[in-house]
C-alpha cells in the first residue's frame, strides 16, 4: 500500500489578493470624496421683496448675451471690476453691487462674477434678469 | 559538542490578511451604493475659491445646456421639481438646494429654477462649481 502524504499549503498564495483588496478599497473611497458638492451659497429674497440703496452705494455692472461684462455703457474685463469694486468699497462700506445678466447669457459668466463678489466678500449683492428676477446675498441671509 | 536545532522558515499567514480586506472592501462598496449618485452630462462651470456647500441632507437640480431639468439625475418638469421641493423642505426643512447647471447654458433657464425657489421661499441655494 502506497502511503500519500498531505502536503502542506503555503500561507503566501493570498498576498497579492489581499493587495488587490486594498487597491479597490482606496479607489472606493477616492470616488466617494467626488460626490461633495463645492460651489457657492447664496440667499434667495422672498418673492418681490425691496431693498433700499443710496444711490452713491450702487455699483451696476451688466452682462450681455455673449457675457461681455459693462460698467457705465462700457466694456470692462474682471480684473477692472474687480479693481472698480475694491476703490468704491473702501470709500462706501454699505456698498451694493447689483449684476444685471441678460437671458441668453452663458451660466459660466454669471457664476465668474458670483465668484469675484464672494472673493470681494461684497457686503451685499444681487443678480437680476433684466426681466425683473432678483437674487440677493446680503448680510441677512445665512450665504457666504 | 554543540547541538544546533533546524529550525523551521517563519511564514507570516497572509489569509487572514486578505479575508479583512475584502470585507472592508464589501463594507465600503455597501456605502458606496447607498451614497450612489446619478450624474447628467454637463459642462461644470469653473470657479476659484469655491467652498464645499454639501449638508447632511442635499437635493440636486440639474440644468443641461438645452435647458432640460432634472431632479438628482432624472429629468423632471419644473411642476415636478416644486413638488419635490416643497416635499423635501416639509419633511426635512434643513434639507440643501443645489443647483448644478452646465456652464453654457442660457441664464434664463436658470432663473426659471430661481424663480421656482423663490416662489417657495427656499431661502439658502448652492450654485455648484468646478474648482479651478
């Protein structure tokens, strides 16, 4: 009668599984991280609601329906917005920058300048429609 | 005379190594599903300094670039989303509106969601972003 011996497995088959699992587990928890929304918060004002502004505190810009930005009738890039809203907030602290954004422009354009006013840390800001729409972020809200 | 003993290899068992992996490796696919998200194919508008605008509680409404709506991946009507919302806002008022629209698309296509919104008095909206 032949006698067989077990043979004994060895333990380092598993290791490169193992390595496998933990490749997979980082890529899970790397995609995970993609679902946190980052953005900007902004306050909605009730609907027909009313500020009052002096008129030496307004500062309008507008926007065009191919996103060229205006001041005052003229074309200005965001650097001199940008230089515009810091000169004026200096000497007016209760300053108010209104954006009036025209239908067809480009959400990118809009966004651009939500951005400056939120990096300006504009005591009070709004968009509007030229329709009417007003969308608001001043010291009241929660935003920013 | 010196007796020398053989003594065996030592071999650290990798099994119970690989057996831990895989069950974090379930435990956070589990977790991935249940945070699964639907996606539509948008342009991300870019921006410098954007904050990370999530809450516990979060609802998306996208806005392609022709202007289709959609309510966390799937299209859904104007009608449609303001239900959502005024369901989400009564069960959970902390709930957080974000507003995900591709970064060509028209400005009144946005301000029709604004308006929806502002009808309810949904007071804190999230513009979402690309971080440059």
């Amino acid at each position: 009668m032949k006698l067989t011996r077990r043979k004994r497995r060895e333990y380092g088959d598993s290791a490169a599984l193992s390595d496998l699992a933990f490749l997979l587990i980082i890529y899970f928890i790397v995609i995970a991280g993609f679902n946190i929304n980052k953005g900007f918060l902004m306050n909605l004002p009730a609907k027909d609601s009313t500020r009052l502004v002096l008129k030496d505190d307004l500062l309008r810009f507008e926007l065009d329906s191919a996103g060229a930005l205006f001041h005052q009738g003229s074309a200005v890039d965001m650097d001199t917005a940008e230089t515009e809203i810091r000169n004026l907030a200096a000497s007016h602290p209760n300053l108010a920058v209104v954006l009036g954004v025209n239908p067809e422009t480009p959400w990118q354009k809009v966004v651009s300048f939500i951005a400056l006013a939120q990096r300006l840390e504009v005591e009070s800001f709004s968009f509007t429609m030229t329709d009417g729409f007003t969308m608001t972020d001043g010291p009241a809200g929660g935003g920013r | 005379m010196k007796i020398t003993r053989n003594r065996q290899n030592f071999v650290v068992p990798m099994n119970a190594m690989s057996d831990v992996a895989f069950l974090l490796l379930i435990f956070i696919m589990l977790v991935a599903l249940i945070n699964y998200r639907r996606e539509v194919k948008i342009d991300y508008p870019e921006a410098h300094d954007a904050k990370k605008t999530s809450a516990e509680k979060n609802m998306e409404i996208w806005v392609d670039s022709a202007g289709l709506t959609y309510l966390d991946g799937l299209p859904a009507s104007l009608e449609a989303i303001e239900e959502a919302v005024t369901d989400a806002y009564r069960n959970a008022p902390g709930t957080r509106v974000h507003l995900i629209a591709d970064r060509n698309t028209a400005f009144r296509r946005v301000n029709e969601v604004l308006s929806v919104l502002q009808l309810l008095e949904y007071r804190v909206v999230s513009f979402v972003v690309k971080d440059e």
